[in-house]
C-alpha cells in the first residue's frame, strides 16, 4: 500500500526521503511527493504518477532543509491526482497518511463549520486540520498529535511536522505499520524497513496506538495516554543487495529463481532425514499443537491459495478437519469453533488488515491457540500470535507474489508433517513424505530450467483475451494461483475449476479461442483428469498440459501441447507444479508490455481493509 519515510537530519533529507520512496515503490502506488522543513518555511512537491516525475519536478527547484516527510499513495479517498496526493497541508501543519479513517465525514463537517478550506477529497487532509485545530491552548505538536488520534476511528499510521517546530517530526499508527530508524545525529520513520535499509539497519517497531517523536537526537516514543514507553531496538538483517534486480530483468524474474534457496531457507534447522525437529514453533509449541483437534486458516489473495494447498494436505496425511477462509469474510460472520482448533494466519507482510482483524477477532472466538505463517519477524501479524512460523523468503518487492507462496508451502509443509505423526501417519509414510520435503529445494531447481519451452508457450497468449486454468485435488489451489498471477501482471481475464466442474457450466466458454491450461501430477485423479482434458479437444480448444513425467499424457492428441515436469512426489507437487505457471504468467507479461513488477491498481502490503 502508500509508503512513508519521515527524516530529522543535520544534513539535507530530500535526497534520502526520494531514495526511501524508490524502497518503497514495490508497495504499488499512484501518485507521489515530500515535504521538507527548513527555518519555519514548508517546501512541498507532489505528482501523479511514479516517484520519477516528482523526483524531476523537485531536481528543476531543488530546496534543502534537514526536516521532511514523503509518501508514496495509492488511492482511496479521491482519484489518483496532484491535489489528492499527500503530504498535505493546512495552518501550521504537513502530514502524510497511510490507512483509512471512518469517521473523516463527521469530523470533516465539524471542521468546516470552524472555517477549514479543504482542496482534496481525502481523508488525511482532515486529520491535518484536526491536528491544527489541537495546536491551540499552548500545545505542541506531540501533544496536537495524541489529541487528535483518540478521536480518531479507523487505520492509520501518520508522520506529521509543524512550521512552528523545525527539527521535529512526530509520527502515530494504529492498524498500519510505523517503524523508526535510529542513526547517528538523524533519525527516521518508515512504513517498511526497506525505506530506511540505507541510512540504517537499528530500527525500532511501534506498537498500536504509539505516538513518536524523532529529532537528530533521538526518539522518544508514548502510550497513548501520553506516558513514555520503552520498544526494543532491532538490528536488521536486510541489506540494500537483497532489494537490487542484480542480473534479472524485473524483480518477480528474481524472486522466481530465488525460490530454491528460499524454500531452503524456510526447511533449514527444522528438518532433517529423521522428520521435523522439536519446538520449531516457538516456545510451548509443541505442547499446544499436541492438543490440535482441527485447524482454521485464515488467509488473503496467494496466502488464502496456500491455505487452500494445507487444507488438502492436514485432511489427508494428519487426519484433521480443515476449514480455509478468505479473512475478509471471517470477521464479519459468527464462526464455529470446535474445542481443540488451532487457527492459523497466514501473511507474506504480516501487516495485511483483514487478516490481521481476522486475527485479533478469533481472541474471542474460543480458539485454542493461534499461529502466524510470515515473512517479517516484527509484523504485527507475528508479535501478537502465540506460535509463529517463519518464511524467511527475503524481500519480496514484485506484487505478484511468488516465493512468499512457495515458502507458506513449505512451512505448511512442516505444520503437515508434524501434526501428522501427532496423529499416528504410518512411519513408513511419515518418512517418505520427510524425504520428498527434503529435496523440494533441488526439485525446484530442476523445474527453473524450463524457462525457455515457457517462453515458447507464452508466445501464444499474447493475443488472448481470456484463459481457463484446471487442476484435482490439491492441484486445484495451484490452478487458481496460476490463475491469479495470469491476471494480476498480463491483464488477462483468467479463471480457475476444479477440473470435473468443467461440464458444469465453464465449459460452455471453450473454443479455439479460449486457451485451457491444466496441471497434470501423476496420481489417483490423473485418468479422471483426463477425461476432462477430453472435454476441452472435443470442443476444439486449445489445452496446454504441465504434466507431472510420470503421468501418462498423450501429447500427440493434444491440440496445444504437452510440457514434462519432475513433480518430485505426490506430496510436493503442487510446490513444484507452480513454477511453470509463474513462468508463464511473468513471460506472457513481458511479451504485452505491461509493467510487471508494479501491476495497475495493485499493492503489494494490502494494509487498509
């Protein structure tokens, strides 16, 4: 979602603030613009469209100052243009916002019976004015800034500065990620680590309804009631290396190809040749899952996909009831919650909003304990679980996710196997599953080498406007993310079925037209998925077919065609069965000339609900 990077420096912090945005423009956004502090003057730039075109339009009038703040939005309050674009400003005060705030309507009103003038139609202007109006009776801008956030209602996570305040910048969150980075003789506020990965890796995560201020001092942050509190400082790991493109072409070309050694990443010191290793969910772990009777995953987007892939597997290897829900479902409907039932969020960010509410809903609910899946150890989604497993996928900067869904798998995957023997999965089994697990890294390399018979492939999708995707079984949850990445980068209108609900209304949409893609593992459902396949050739449609290379496919009768695969085993397929389809959706994207990396209308940290 919108990105902010805040600075309090003794050198001048529009050259950083513009680096911090670029961090930051995988987030996906419309338009961009800083705001820098210099002797009680405000200088403001601000452009729709990417962060070059306001990067230019300061470089004609470069102004220097070592107070600002900057943002990247992606809209939602008012279209995506310049008077919409943040940061804002009204009276004394400049703000930039990431979140919604439900009750900007009212407050607005209020405002403009006092004599505010508002230009935009955004919500983060009110929460400008309010902060303005808290200005008054002798306060500062802390003090402004706690007023204005208890009357506040919705998500938020704001860097403000004051023209009567040179060298302070105070930030809030509630809902939406705020972080402070600690330098020496500067400090900083980011939405994302990745902003700040060049001026510093000491950062501090603010809590829910925190309030900060940073000078070149220091930073002191507050409870919302206005007392000092304490956050531990962080060192992070991230290097600005792992957020370079290096050789490839886009970033999701890279983060594809990193797939093997994150996956390696997510298995290291949790498994080994005699199966999963003790207490690999936190502590007390293995003490609650002993007492799972059921599993509830909550999920959004690719996360719910995997969800959907563990569901298949929990049923089937640890014998357990499964239920998989869309999280922006969950929490507006009264769920069932059986004793024993272990409810699982799963999140690449940690910080998406309607998994996070969903979350924080199922406290009431009667759960028997929660655990979080996540790429990012101090997400919100990860502090407040009681078990957590992480990913640790690297940096993830292309919106369509890629190694974030095949990490979840894999971690999954562990979930799978340990709750499985719990469960008393046959040791002859147990082991073979632990051993197909084991070489998922090598396999994917293996898949990664098809690359150039994609590219073929994909060559004839460039002209189309729709594609089907099928898939059995656990291959069904695959089809629908091959699905998902077509649409997403190419723009390409696809759908995914399961493969037996072909006759049952999709296949109505088959001509030669109308490309069918199918996922084709070898196992119990293979000659059931060929009589589907049947289906598509009667019709005259053309069916391309990744084919596990033990699944008996006959090519030669296939208008389309036939693509080999070593699916590694029934129990990791559906991992390694991904990999030609993101291939194919990122290729056919390049070969239409859309922007891949940052999709139109898209995010990549969905943190608004």
């Amino acid at each position: 979602m919108c990105g902010i990077v805040a600075a309090a420096a003794q050198r001048d912090v529009a050259p950083l603030l513009i680096a911090g945005l670029k961090a930051l423009e995988y987030r996906g956004y419309d338009s961009a613009g800083l705001a820098v502090l210099e002797g009680g003057e405000v200088h403001r730039v601000r452009a729709k469209g990417k962060v070059r075109e306001m990067e230019s339009l300061y470089l004609s009038n470069p102004f220097p100052g070592g107070t600002g703040i900057a943002h990247t939005r992606w809209a939602t309050h008012g279209v995506p243009n310049e008077a919409n674009a943040h940061p804002h400003m009204i009276g004394r005060i400049t703000l930039v916002h990431n979140g919604i705030i439900e009750n900007y309507a009212p407050l607005r009103a209020q405002l403009q019976a006092k004599g505010y003038h508002f230009t935009s139609e955004t919500d983060t202007e009110v929460m400008a004015a309010l902060i303005d109006q808290n200005l008054s009776g002798g306060r500062g801008l802390r003090e402004a800034v706690l007023a204005t956030v208890r009357d506040l209602e919705g998500a938020y996570a704001i860097a403000v500065i004051s023209s009567e305040e040179p060298g302070r910048v105070v930030g809030a969150r509630r809902g939406a990620p705020l972080l402070v980075g600690l330098g020496i003789g500067e400090n900083f506020l980011g939405s994302d680590a990745q902003a700040l990965v060049q001026v510093t890796n000491r950062i501090i995560y603010l809590e829910d309804d925190d309030v900060v201020e940073i000078t070149r001092e220091g930073a002191q942050i507050y409870t919302l009631d206005g007392k000092p509190a304490h956050r531990g400082v962080h060192e992070s790991e991230l290097s600005a290396d792992a957020v370079e493109r290096g050789e490839y072409r886009h970033y999701m070309q890279k983060e594809i190809f990193e797939q093997p050694h994150a996956v390696a990443n997510t298995l290291e010191t949790r498994i080994s040749a005699a199966g999963v290793l003790p207490n690999i969910f936190g502590a007390g772990g293995d003490e609650l899952l002993a007492k799972v009777k059921g599993v509830h995953i909550v999920a959004c987007g690719t996360s719910y996909h995997a969800g959907m892939v563990a569901k298949y597997w929990l049923e089937d290897y640890a014998r357990l009831p499964v239920n998989v829900e869309v999280a922006s479902e969950y929490r507006y409907r009264e769920t069932v919650v059986p004793p024993g039932t272990l409810f699982i969020a799963i999140s690449q960010s940690g910080e998406t909003a309607d998994t996070l509410a969903a979350m924080r809903e199922s406290r009431r609910r009667g759960y028997l304990g929660t655990l979080a899946i996540c790429n990012v150890p101090e997400s919100s989604v990860t502090r407040e679980a009681d078990l957590k497993l992480m990913t640790h996928a690297g940096p993830e900067i292309g919106v369509a996710s890629t190694k974030a869904f095949t990490t979840q798998l894999a971690a999954l995957a562990l979930l799978t196997l340990h709750l499985a023997k719990q469960q008393g999965l046959d040791e002859e089994r147990y082991r073979d599953l632990t051993e197909q697990l084991l070489r998922l890294p090598r396999t994917l390399e293996e898949a990664l080498k098809l690359e150039p018979q994609v590219i073929e492939l994909a060559e004839r999708f460039v002209h189309r406007h729709h594609a089907l995707f099928l898939g059995r079984g656990e291959h069904y949850p695959v089809a629908l993310e091959g699905s998902l990445k077509l649409k997403e980068i190419s723009y390409i209108h696809a759908e995914a079925y399961p493969a037996g609900e072909l006759k049952h209304g999709p296949l109505a949409l088959v001509d030669e037209d109308m490309p069918v893609i199918a996922v084709a593992p070898n196992g119990p459902l293979l000659d059931k998925l060929k009589s589907n396949l049947q289906e598509v050739r009667a019709r005259g449609g053309e069916l391309i077919v990744f084919a596990d290379t033990n699944a008996h496919i006959d090519g030669n009768a296939t208008r389309g065609a036939v693509l080999r695969i070593d699916a590694g085993g029934d129990f990791i397929s559906p991992v390694v069965l991904t990999i030609p389809l993101q291939l194919l959706a990122y290729h056919v994207a390049v070969l239409r000339g859309t922007d891949v990396d940052q999709p139109r209308n898209l995010a990549k940290s969905v943190t608004v609900e």
